[in-house]
C-alpha cells in the first residue's frame, strides 16, 4: 500500500470542521480529562486559535494536530512553550505523523526563540509517553492520582526538553 506523503502546515480558519472532527472521533480517556466534544461544538475559540495549532494532511485530508502555545503570559516563561494538545486520526497511526507534528512543534518553537518545549501526558497514556520519550522529553514530575477518569486515579506526568 502506496502511503500518502505528510504534509505539515499551520491550522487556518477553514480547518474548523475538519479538527472538530477529528476531535471527535480521537476523544478517550487515555488522553483527555475533559468530556467528549459534543457534535457541533466548535473546535476554535477566545483560547484556542487557528495559529495555536499545526494540523498534518495527507492526500488533502486532514489527518492531525498539535497545539503549541506559551504556558503563561509572563515574560519571564516567554521562552518556554507547551504542548496543549496532539491528536492523529486512526486511519493513519503508525505512520508517523505525530512524531512528525511533534518534530515541526519543537522546530516552530525554535524559530519563535523559545529554548524549551513542556507537556502533559496522562500517566497511562503508554503509547504517547513512549512517543514524547523518543524524541527527547524527559519525565520531570508526576502529579500522583490527579485525575479521576473512568472510575480510576491516573498520575499527571509533566514532561520536557530543551530546544537548544
């Protein structure tokens, strides 16, 4: 099977339908503590902006995303960005788009000045963990049983790396 080449691009405006759907059909509790998305509910917001987010297409399609933005608004964290967010679409895991829309995060990140990159990653999330691992994201604290979900504690690993 001939796999599609991934292309990486910031998100624009009329990604919206595409990444609320894809919110939609990637929502589990082994990434998300908030409550599913609700069909029709919109993707973009006062928080959560079109230039936040790198979507990853293949064959024109939609098929990821990350969103990256500054942990806080201090100057004194300007350097710092966060990871708040990586979905890719079933039809095409294992292919390596996220590591791919991690890899063009972290580069993006350096072209904006920042020299380090944080996330947060549910302690049972076994397959992103590894993932972040990978590419260079090393634990730096566990937030022992912060989330209840699905009738379980699950530990808040905080995770990150430098970009120089």
């Amino acid at each position: 099977m001939i796999v599609p080449e991934i292309r990486i691009r910031e998100a624009v405006p009329s990604d919206e339908p595409a990444l609320a759907e894809l919110d939609r059909t990637t929502w589990s509790t082994l990434h998300a503590v908030l409550p599913a998305p609700e069909p029709g509910e919109p993707f973009y917001d006062e928080r959560h902006l079109p230039e936040h987010y790198l979507v990853a297409e293949t064959g024109g399609a939609v098929v990821g995303y990350v969103r990256v933005v500054p942990p806080t608004p201090l100057a004194c964290n300007a350097h710092v960005r966060q990871i708040q967010g990586l979905a890719v679409a079933a039809s095409v895991r294992g292919r390596g788009v996220a590591r791919a829309l991690l890899r063009a995060a972290m580069e993006r990140a350096g072209r904006e000045g920042a020299t380090r990159m944080t996330l947060r990653v549910l302690g049972h999330n076994a397959p992103a963990r590894a993932l972040y691992a990978a590419e260079g994201f090393a634990v730096e604290g566990v937030l022992p049983g912060e989330f209840l979900l699905d009738g379980s504690y699950v530990d808040d690993v905080l995770m990150g790396r430098s970009l120089l």
